[in-house]
C-alpha cells in the first residue's frame, strides 16, 4: 500500500504496525496462518485458535490440528481441494464448517498463496488468512429460504391461473354463438 504524503508527491511505503494488522484481523474476524510443507511445521497468529474452536494449550498449531477442527463432513472434500492446489503449486480457497464438538457451528474460509522453494522447483510453504464466515452462510441460506418460497408461490399461483384458464374455456365452449 502507498500514501502520497511527501511534499513532493512521490510515494512512501505504507507498512502497518503490529498493532494495526492486529487491530484489522480482529475487526475482519480474521487470522493468519503459515504451513511449511517440507516440515508440516504450521505458525498462526493468537487469532487462529478461537475461529477453529481449540485451545492453544491443548491444541498447538499443527496440520493435526487444523485436520481436527474442520467437520468430518467437509474434511475430505477440503484436503483434496487443497492437495489439487499443492500439486499445481497454485493458490487455494477452501470453505469448512467446524467440528461440532468444538462450540457453537461456525464457517470458516481459507485462502492460501504459494511461495517456491529457493530453486523454484516446488512449493516450500503456504501462508494465508483465515476469516469466520458464518454470518455471509446463514446470510446465503436466509436467500435460498427465500428463493424457494418464491418459487413455491409462483408453481402454486401459475397452477391456479392455469385451472382458471380452463375453467374459463369450459364455460366458454358451453356457450356456443356468444361470442363471436
């Protein structure tokens, strides 16, 4: 990020204090994450822990653990979305629910950019944000309520016109030489 705040109007490199990128992850509900994949050594940021629903002391930063907060449900699909990123040496977005034991359900989205190793030849490691998203899903799922009900309303009233269409006809072809 640049500011024009020179006298002259060239531009100085704006770099954010630790309390500021602090401040932005905790107003985004955000963290952020580094994997190493040559040690699967992972590194997160304090904000981490409470969006998976662990405990830094009983849960130190890990794949395991990350692997363990995420829903049974979605593990599969979230691993092998991941591993086809790896493989590519591509970025990632990833969306999981978290594990049901672990508090109240909440959506999570990952995004996760590759760096290559010194020789460019494979990924070293990933580093990323994770940010809680539960309120955009209920959000999306308040629509598709909404959608569906519209939906049901409109087969039902288009039912309704179509038997009074019909209705109509009937009494219509009843009366021959009313209409003209």
């Amino acid at each position: 990020m640049c500011s024009a705040d020179t006298q002259d109007g060239s531009f100085n490199r704006f770099t954010p204090s630790d309390a500021s990128v602090r401040l932005a992850l905790h107003a985004a509900h955000a963290g952020i994450w580094e994997w190493d994949r040559s040690s699967n050594r992972n590194q997160w940021s304090d904000e981490v822990w409470p969006l998976y629903g662990l405990s830094p002391e009983v849960h130190p930063a890990s794949y395991d653990s990350w692997l363990f907060s995420i829903h049974p449900g979605d593990r599969e699909r979230v691993l092998a979305l991941i591993q086809q990123a790896c493989d590519r040496h591509e970025p990632f977005e990833a969306e999981w629910r978290t594990h049901p034991d672990l508090g109240p359900p909440r959506w999570i989205l990952s995004r996760g950019e590759p760096s290559l190793s010194s020789d460019g030849g494979r990924i070293a490691n990933y580093t990323g944000i994770v940010m809680d998203i539960t309120s955009r899903k209920q959000s999306e799922a308040a629509i598709q309520a909404l959608n569906a009900q519209l939906e049901q309303r409109v087969a039902e009233r288009t039912r309704a016109l179509g038997e009074s269409r019909r209705l109509l006809q009937t009494m219509l072809d009843g009366m021959p030489g009313l209409i003209g």
